[in-house]
C-alpha cells in the first residue's frame, strides 16, 4: 500500500455488531482500493465516548470529516477515495 494512501479513521465499540460489519466491509474494499484505516476505541476516551455515545461506528477522513456512521456509505466512501486518488496524482 502506499504511503500517500488515505488515512480512514474509523470510530468504534468493542462487542459492537454494526461496527463489525463496517470493519469487515471496509476490509472487503481495501482489497479493490488503496487506503489505511485507523481504528480508535471510544471507550478509552471519556472525550470520545461524549462525542459520539451510541452513534457509532463512525467513519471520518484524516481530515475529520465525517463519511458515515451506523452503515457503511460505499458509494460516498469510493467518491471520496477516488477525489483523493485524483488531488494526489496532480501534485
């Protein structure tokens, strides 16, 4: 994979069944297009667990923007990873 890949931070619970199946779609996906997730337990933050109580998972770019949350939105997670395929390869 390469290092300009995107970064996907994915927010979840353990023992979470909908954050499995992000996961596990997520690792479906990564085999068709370049992109690095990081998983945070929001558990091991009071912050976290504040900001996004039950709402989880909750997929955000590197940047912070949120992607989705509860289900995976493949149609908007291809758009942004394409977008960012595209900015990376006019630098």
């Amino acid at each position: 994979m390469s290092d300009s890949a995107p970064i996907l931070k994915l927010y979840y619970r353990q023992n979470c069944h909908l954050c499995e199946d992000m996961w596990a779609h997520l690792q479906e996906i990564q085999k068709e297009h370049a992109f690095q997730i990081v998983t945070i337990d929001i558990a091991e933050s009071a912050e976290l667990e504040r900001q996004h109580g039950t709402r989880i998972p909750v997929l955000e770019t590197e940047e912070g923007r949120e992607l989705c949350n509860y289900y995976l939105d493949e149609r908007g997670l291809l758009d942004y990873l394409n977008s960012s395929l595209a900015l990376s390869q006019t630098k």
